[in-house]
C-alpha cells in the first residue's frame, strides 16, 4: 500500500516519537509536531491525510485548532486525543469535524484501527487492494463505521441484516433490538444508525443499568445550575448530546419505573425539561434500544410500561444465539483468527476440524463474544501452527494444569485470593496484562478494571 502521511501533534515528545517508531513500522509516512506552530508549519508543507491531534496544547486549545485546520485543510482527518475527554467534548470535537476521539491512555493499536477507520485511509486501500469475501455481510464502508466485523452464512444471521438495513432506511422510526448477552446487539444498532439518514449524525450509548438511580434524570434530560446540591453548573443530558442523532438506550428493561414515563413523553413530544427548569427543548433523536430480558413478562410483573413498550418497538429484531446457528461458528473462527493474527503482528494459524466439532457441539452461553474472547487466547497462549481443541478451554471444563496451578492462601476471603490470582498471572506473562488476561479467562478490559481496584502497580500504556 502505498504510505499515508500522518502528522502527530502533542506537547508531549515522548508520546510523538513513540507513535511515530510503531506507526512507521506499520508503512505510515510519519511527521511530528509538539507546538501550535510546529503543527501548521508542517501542515503547509507536507499535506499529510491525517492529523492526531492532543487537545491540550500549550498556547492553543486542541479544540480551536481542529476547527481552524477544518476550515484551512476540511478534506484532513482528524482523531483527538486527550486524557481529560468527557461527552460534550466528544461530541464538540465530532459535531467540528473529527473523525474519531481517543482517550488517553490508549495502545498503539487504538491509533491504528483510528487511522484506518478514515475515509482517507479507506479511499487508498480500495484502490490497492481487491475486496475479500469472508463472510462478511456489510460493505466495506459501514463495517469500518460500525467498527466492527459482521460475520455469518445462517439464513437467520441474513435475516437479522435483513431487517436491520430495512429500519436503516427510515432514520426516524425506533427499534428494539433483543438478543442474549453476547450477541452483537450493539452492532446491529450501530448497522442501523450508520446506513440511516442519520449516519453523519452522533451515535450516543447510554447503559441503562450503568447510571445510579440519583442521576438518571439529570443524565438523560440535562440540569440548570443549581437544580440540586452539586449541580455547580448547568449540563446538556443525553437526549441534547444526541440531538439530530442516534440514541442508543442498552439494557432498557432495568431502567427505574419511575424513570420510564418521563422517557415516554420525551419521546412523544420530540420535547425535554432539564431538571430544575421548565423551559421545554425540543430534541429530534432516534431511538435504538437493546434488552437481554423477556419485556412482555416485565410488563406482566408491573416493572415496565406497557405504553412505553409499543412506543420503543416498532420494529423488534431479534438475533438468535450461536448455538441456534453453529454453521456461522467457523466463518466467525476463521474470521477471529485472521484479524488477530494481523492485530498481534502474528502468522495466521490453521484450523483442526477436530476443534470445529468441539466448538459447534458447546452450548457458548456468552454467544459471540465468547467465542472471540476464546479465539483471542488461544493466539496468544498456542505455540503450533494449528488451533487444535486443547487449545480452546470450555466453560465446564477443567482449567487447571499441574503446571500452572495458581495457588492461594488467602483463606475463604474473595477479594484477597481474586487479588493474588491476578498477580500470579501477571508474574506468568511478565507484567503483559493481555496475556494475564488471557490466562485469567477474562477480556484486556476487564484486568484493567481489576488492577485499578486493587491497586497493583504495573507500568502504564502510553499516555
């Protein structure tokens, strides 16, 4: 492929010199730039496709300089970056043109799947390169949007496409998405919004379950100064964040009762009061809503309204679990192996057909993203050139190898041993929270949150 200029604009050296070294390594024509100045001399000069852009700089903000560079180079790319992101930033920074926003700390492959989510990037490799055919059912173009790969031969994974660019097409009408955990109801939500009118808009998701029930209100609907205790200022909620856009409600069936007649009418009259206000917005979104849960039986139990219900479903699109549709298991194995060969900088693996029988006769209660996490630690703990069963461990299955037993002594005490497991395996895999990841059975992200809450010192990404 022929070489993509990225220009790096950070204050901080040693952030720009790193990325240059791995992004150079990965055939980008790097430039870096740790002052205002240095970055708009540079910009002149080289006309690079891509601009990484921190958005505390010293003497500018971040902020003002992407919407200078938009109106100066509006074809560039920009991804910010920042440690200090919250959502009206994000949405400030993409509403001004950027294309991505990362928060620090980030891994070096954060930038790269960034870069290579841009239309720049994107119009280069579809001249160099033929499109492949590995089960993929999106185009190329909303793959990259909706970040990532959907994959499948069942007819009922055809289906659930099916319906999902069906609703696309109308970018007003509100769809339930329903589905067991692991499912990919987040991606097909994302389906949804990027092939929509709508697509160009912000996509905003919301947990429903995530947000302590004190905050629900102000969350969706935004406060004025002073509204309660610590409203020390005033905050746009969710439904203005998302305003001309997408909002994404996940997990719909826990939000509190009370909470419910309030999103109702928000929905109904396309009108929000922030609280402590009673000056009505009038907000234009899309809902998209996802739920692992039987909602006709909350509705049965008086935990869910039954009006809010016809409201949020006019279309349901259900996506049956993996082990309804084994034929799509070695398309997605053989797709996970491919895509985290490339990621990990590895040779693609084969696979045995001993293991495909083994995976399509599991019953995977974590559906796809199970099967991805599966994937993902055979990479990295097989030294073969071929998954073979013994390398994928199933939920039931005896995990512990004489080898590699973990021991602990820390009584009945939860907290205690989970602390000392995790230490064990980051000693394994000398200090590779990936890998320890891996041996602990849990996802990167899932370490990380446990290494933050019990304070186990390990050196930091960048950032």
């Amino acid at each position: 492929m022929n070489e993509l200029k990225v220009l790096i604009l950070d204050d901080e050296s040693r952030i720009t010199e790193k990325l240059k070294y791995h992004l150079e390594k990965r055939k980008f024509k790097v430039f870096t730039a740790n002052t205002p100045a240095e970055g708009f001399k540079t910009l002149e000069a080289e006309r690079p496709g891509v601009l990484i852009l921190d958005v505390m700089l010293p003497g500018m903000n971040g902020l003002d300089i992407l919407t200078k560079v938009k109106g100066e180079y509006p074809n560039l790319e920009i991804i910010m970056i920042s440690g200090y992101g919250d959502m009206d930033m994000v949405i400030q920074a993409m509403r001004q043109g950027a294309s991505d926003f990362i928060r620090k700390p980030f891994q070096i492959m954060d930038i790269q799947l960034a870069i290579e989510r841009t239309e720049k990037f994107l119009q280069l490799q579809s001249k160099l390169e033929a499109a492949e055919d590995r089960g993929v059912l999106v185009s190329k173009q909303l793959e990259n949007l909706i970040e990532k790969d959907f994959v499948g031969v069942s007819p009922q994974i055809k289906q659930v496409l099916k319906m999902a660019l069906k609703a696309a097409e109308d970018g007003d009408v509100n769809v339930l998405v329903t589905g067991e955990n692991g499912t990919g109801k987040e991606i097909i939500s994302r389906i949804i919004h990027y092939g929509s009118p709508r697509q160009k808009q912000v996509f905003a998701p919301v947990n429903s379950s995530a947000i302590p029930s004190a905050l629900l209100e102000s969350e969706f609907f935004g406060h004025v100064k002073g509204a309660f205790t610590d409203a020390r200022e005033e905050k746009k909620g969710y439904f203005e964040l998302a305003n001309k856009g997408t909002l994404f409600l996940d997990e719909i069936a826990d939000m509190p009762f009370a909470l419910q007649a309030k999103l109702l009418r928000a929905i109904e009259e396309n009108k929000i009061k922030r609280v402590g206000s009673n000056v009505e917005i009038p907000v234009d979104v899309r809902i998209i809503s996802a739920t692992n849960k039987n909602i006709e039986q909350l509705i049965d139990d008086n935990e869910f309204r039954i009006d809010l219900f016809h409201r949020i479903n006019t279309i349901e699109i259900n996506i049956p679990p993996l082990r309804e549709r084994k034929e799509d298991i070695l398309p997605l194995l053989n797709h996970f192996v491919a895509n985290f060969a490339k990621k990990k900088g590895k040779e693609k693996l084969g696979v045995s057909p001993d293991l495909v029988k083994k995976l399509e006769a599991y019953h995977f209660p974590g559906n796809v993203r199970e099967l991805r996490n599966m994937v993902e630690r055979a990479m990295i703990l097989s030294d073969n050139d071929t998954l073979e069963p013994d390398d994928f461990l199933l939920k039931g299955e005896n995990t512990q190898k004489a080898s590699a037993s973990p021991v602990v002594n820390a009584g009945f005490n939860i907290d205690d041993n989970e602390r000392q497991l995790i230490e064990q395996a980051l000693k394994q895999s000398d200090l590779n929270q990936t890998k320890a990841a891996a041996l602990l059975g849990i996802s990167r992200d899932a370490m990380k949150r446990k290494i933050k809450k019990f304070g186990i010192e390990i050196v930091k990404d960048i950032g």
